[in-house]
C-alpha cells in the first residue's frame, strides 16, 4: 500500500486521465450523483440491517466469522456475475449496482464483527475509505492507506456531516479499475465465465483489504492501551 505508483501505473492512470477528460462535465456529474446516491442508498439500509457490534470476542474468534462471512459474499457475488454475464448487454449492466450492493453490506458485516458501531457516520465514512483503498490507483492507495493508518487521529478533524467525502474521485478510480473486466463480461459467450471470475476475485480483494484495515486498527488500539504493571 506503501509502495510507489511504477512506471505502468503512472503510464495507466495517464490514460484513464485523458479518458476521463473526453467525457463531458454533464456526464461526470452525472455518474458521481448517480453513484453517490446509490452508495447511500445502499449504506442507509445497510446500518438498519447489520447486527449490532460484537464485543468481547477475542480476535481469532471475529477473522474466523469474518472469513465465512467473505466467502458467502463472495459466492453471491460469483454466481450474480455468471448469471448477468450470461443474459448479454442489458442484463450485464445490472451486475454494477448488484455488486456494489455487495461489497459495502460484506463492509458493514466485517466491521460489526471487528467490533464497530457502523451507526457511527464516521464508521460509515471509514468504509468508504476502505473501499476505496482496494479499488483505486496506486497514487490514491497511497494516499488512502496513509490516512487509514492514522484514522484515530484522521477522525477528530471529520465535520458532523460526510459532506465533504470526494464521490467523484471515489467513482473515477471505482470505475477506470473494474472497467476492462466489467466490458469483456457484456462479450457474448464469455461473459458468464468472465462475470464469475471478476467478481470472485473482487469480492477476495476488498474482503481482504478489509481485514488487514481492521487488524491494522485492532493492533494499534493494542499498543494505546496503558500496561497494567504501569498502572499499579
């Protein structure tokens, strides 16, 4: 996460750049509204149907439901892709909301499980970060990661409200790297096989960067924790 964009990134997001300015600015605000509010949309229901916190588990016990969790999800998802892939165009474009919806309940069950209150809006907001940090470009997994490794100190600064989140970077990067995966799924006769094994691995990576975002948390509310012998 830490690493610098290579060559072929910066040559890749150089071109996802240039496609991105040939869209016109209607059709930018466009998808981020459309996103945004499909993302909320998804993220309100969500926090009224996610269990509470669990407490008390030690953590062996959370990344052992954790990873059932990321599996079931994963197969959802797997299955979703290869029946959308397989009924051509209009069906295909289904899968975008249908994953999406996926990906951020999967987030909020893993985030209860790791023991936090997703009611919070900051939370919420985290993981939206989280999200971000798998699927962008090395250039905003560098700068995401850098503020989920300091979230603590990151979330004292948050106003009230989430209005200050960047949905339009938020859509860019979701979509320039899911693109070419998602338009071989619309091709006919591969695009069951190819929706399957796009969102199979899809679904492996956020489940993953999740994890590691939460342990990262989980280790350094270890090390704020004052040692007992100090205390005495």
């Amino acid at each position: 996460m830490q690493r610098p964009p290579t060559r072929l990134n910066r040559f890749a997001r150089r071109v996802q750049l240039r496609l991105n300015a040939l869209l016109p600015e209607r059709v930018h605000q466009a998808i981020t509204a459309a996103i945004k509010q499909m993302v909320r949309g998804v993220l309100f229901s969500s926090t009224h149907t996610t269990r509470r916190p669990l407490l008390g588990a030690p953590l062996a016990t959370r990344e052992a439901e954790v990873r059932t969790r990321i599996r079931d999800y994963r197969m959802m998802a797997t299955a979703e892709g290869a029946v959308t892939g397989a009924g051509g165009f209009l069906l295909g474009l289904a899968d975008f909301p249908l994953l999406l919806g996926f990906k951020i309940k999967l987030l909020f069950e893993v985030a209860t499980l790791y023991g936090y209150d997703v009611r919070d809006y900051s939370e919420r907001l985290y993981l939206l970060y989280v999200f971000q940090l798998a699927f962008s470009s090395q250039h905003t997994r560098n700068a995401t990661y850098h503020r989920l490794s300091d979230w603590e100190a990151y979330r004292l600064t948050l106003p009230p409200e989430a209005a200050d989140f960047d949905w339009r970077t938020f859509q860019q990067e979701y979509r320039d790297y899911i693109d070419l995966a998602k338009m071989a799924q619309l091709v006919p006769v591969i695009g069951a096989a190819v929706g399957a094994l796009a969102n199979y691995k899809l679904m492996e990576q956020l489940g993953e960067t999740a994890m590691n975002c939460y342990r990262m948390r989980h280790f350094a509310a270890e090390d704020l924790q004052v040692p007992t012998a100090l205390l005495e």
